[in-house]
C-alpha cells in the first residue's frame, strides 16, 4: 500500500519502520528533517502535505498542539492530494477528536482514531495494542497497515473520539499504578523493607501484568534515563482526563492528586525523565 507517516519521535518512527518492513511504500515527513531522511526503506519528504496522500496517512505526534499545527498550517485538509484514510495515532482530547471528525467530514476523508498501548520497544516489535473507532469500512482499509504494527486492534465503534476516550481512560490506569507501586515502596523502605524487594515480589504475584512487572523493574533500579515515555508526557494525558472528565461530568477525584504529583515532580526537574520517575515523588516526600 502507498502510505504516509507524520511524525517520527520514539514511537512514530519504530511504527513507520513495520510499515517498511512489511512491504509498504512509506512516504514519512517530520519536523526535524534528519529523522525523515535516516529511516532506511522509507521516502522522505520536504512537506507533511507530500506526505497526507496515498491509501492511507498517519499521523503521531505529541498533543493537540502539535497535531493542529501541522494539519492547520500543512494545510493538509485543503490540498488536492489527499489520503482515502487519515488515521490519528496520537494520544490527544477527546474534543480534538470530534472536532477532527467534523472537519474531515467536510472535507470528504475519512477519519479513524487509533491511539496505541505499548512504549518504544513494543511498536519496534510489531506489538502495540491499537485501540480504534471510526467507519467500519476505513478501518478494514487500513487493517493490513494497523496489523503490522501491533499485535490487535480493538475496536470501540464508529465514533473516532470514543478510541480516544479509552486511551485516556488507560492511561490513567497506567499513571495510578505507578503513583500505587511508588507509594507502596517508600512504605516498605519507612519500615526498614528494601522497596525494590516488595516490588519484586508482588509483580510477580497479585500484580503480575505488564504494566507492574515493567514499570516495576524500571522503579526498582532507578532506570529513568534516557526515557521511553517522558514524565513532561505524563503530565499531558492526564490533564487530558481531567478535561474529558469535566465534560462528561465524570468526577475524577484521583486524577487530580496525580496532577498535583506530577507537576511536583516537574517543579523538581523530572519532566524529561521517564513517566516512572513519578515515584521519586513519594520517595522524596518520605524523607529518603
């Protein structure tokens, strides 16, 4: 298939690279050109219109921001060329969502939000979990291409912003647990328990799931450079929830301690770090 990919950061450009390997002609833009002209197997462009055109184009990048930027001053919804299928990779609002829905609507292309579960080293394998919603026909389109780069899609309806809704809502699943494990080994460590211990142990018992087991590991040995996720990242999703949630009028109680936590450990230097050094806060507020 003729694809196009925008946006080449840790995830973008491992997710760009199954698509290579798997045989597809990938046309790939980013903001910084020597991201686009060092993916072998891949066409770099000089313009992110160059590269919204084809069967099917894909966009990740960072937030909002970001994504406005470049299909608003792309002018990507305006040109001439223009992909039978945009499918949105990014973690953004859920009110982005229904609007980017409207204006493709407009435009007369099809829009599928299809945010990922996974970090770097699992877009590299092929193993992202892809949560997607929009036409059933534009997703069978693309199926072949969201196949190369995880392991399943799920499939949440025809309304793009609901995918959007539960990568959000797992993110803040994602987020708790690390504030939980964070929480739970400054209590070990106050009570003389080496922290990384009682992690060990319960990540491979009653916790025993990726998201323990991996973030344990990285919690336990410190390992919070260089990032796969950043911190500063972190911070964005779950204002996104609380954004979502005050919408919906679903209160979200804790989201609103981890923002607080967050953005203490931003005060303190950690917003370019993994999202994992988020336990360095429960940690310092213990005195160790």
């Amino acid at each position: 298939m003729d694809v196009g990919f925008i946006g080449l950061g840790r995830m973008g450009r491992a997710m760009a690279r199954r698509l290579v390997e798997a045989g597809h002609r990938v046309r790939v833009w980013n903001r910084t050109p020597e991201a686009a002209r060092s993916l072998e197997g891949a066409e770099p462009v000089a313009r992110a219109a160059e590269a919204f055109s084809g069967d099917a184009a894909f966009t990740m990048l960072a937030d909002d921001a970001a994504l406005r930027a470049v299909i608003g001053q792309g002018g990507l919804l305006e040109g001439t060329a223009r992909p039978a299928v945009h499918v949105g990779l990014s973690t953004i609002s859920v009110a982005l969502a229904k609007e980017l829905t409207e204006t493709h609507a407009r435009a007369k292309i099809a829009y599928v939000s299809a945010p990922v579960f996974g970090r770097p080293d699992a877009a590299a394998a092929g193993a992202l979990h892809i949560v997607a919603a929009g036409a059933d026909e534009a997703i069978a389109r693309v199926q072949p291409l969201l196949d190369a780069m995880g392991t399943k899609t799920w499939r949440f309806g025809a309304e793009p912003e609901k995918a959007n809704a539960v990568k959000l809502a797992g993110n803040f699943m994602l987020v708790s647990a690390i504030e939980a494990m964070g929480e739970a080994s400054a209590f070990a460590e106050g009570h003389g328990i080496p922290g990384k211990d009682v992690l060990a142990m319960l990540t491979s018992t009653l916790f025993a799931s990726p998201v323990y087991t991996n973030y344990g590991a990285i919690i336990s040995e410190g390992r919070f450079d260089p990032p796969s996720f950043t911190l500063r990242l972190g911070m964005k999703d779950v204002r996104l929830v609380l954004e979502a949630g005050e919408a919906a009028s679903v209160p979200m109680p804790f989201a609103s301690v981890l923002r607080d936590n967050l953005l203490d450990a931003i005060a303190h230097g950690d917003a370019d770090r993994d999202f994992a050094a988020l336990t360095r806060v429960a940690t310092r507020r213990s005195g160790r």
